[in-house]
C-alpha cells in the first residue's frame, strides 16, 4: 500500500533590507520562531488577517449607513 504524504509547499524569496533582517534576528530570540523567514510569515499572515477583517467592517458599516440613508435618517 501506498503511504500517503502532504503536499509539498511552494516557497519564494523576499529580499528585506540587511538592517531590518538584523533588528528581526534580534526580536525572535528567546521566542517559538525559529527563523527570521518564519517570523516574517507570521507578520505577514497576521497583517493579511486583520486587511480582511477590516475591510469586512467597512463593508458592513457602509451598508448599514446606505441603509439608514435610504430610509431618511441619514442625510
């Protein structure tokens, strides 16, 4: 029988400034993240994650402002 296996991950490269890499080498220690590359993942995820949300309230505050516009309350 054949042992399933994950699928593999594609990955590419960023390129960050020397400096920022060193200050993010410096943040991670004595932390879960076990490299800069992890870290940044992190960030970035956390930062995409909260775009998203912000953007769903936005969304949901506009409609409700269009809503309250249609009925006369809002001028």
């Amino acid at each position: 029988m054949k042992k399933a296996t994950a699928p593999r991950r594609k990955y590419t490269t960023i390129t960050i400034p020397s400096v920022l890499f060193d200050k993010l080498s410096d943040r991670i220690k004595d932390t879960g993240f076990s490299s800069v590359s992890d870290y940044a993942t992190y960030i970035l995820r956390e930062t995409m994650a909260d775009m998203s949300s912000r953007t769903s309230k936005d969304k949901a505050r506009s409609g409700v402002v269009e809503r309250l516009h249609s009925l006369g309350y809002v001028g």
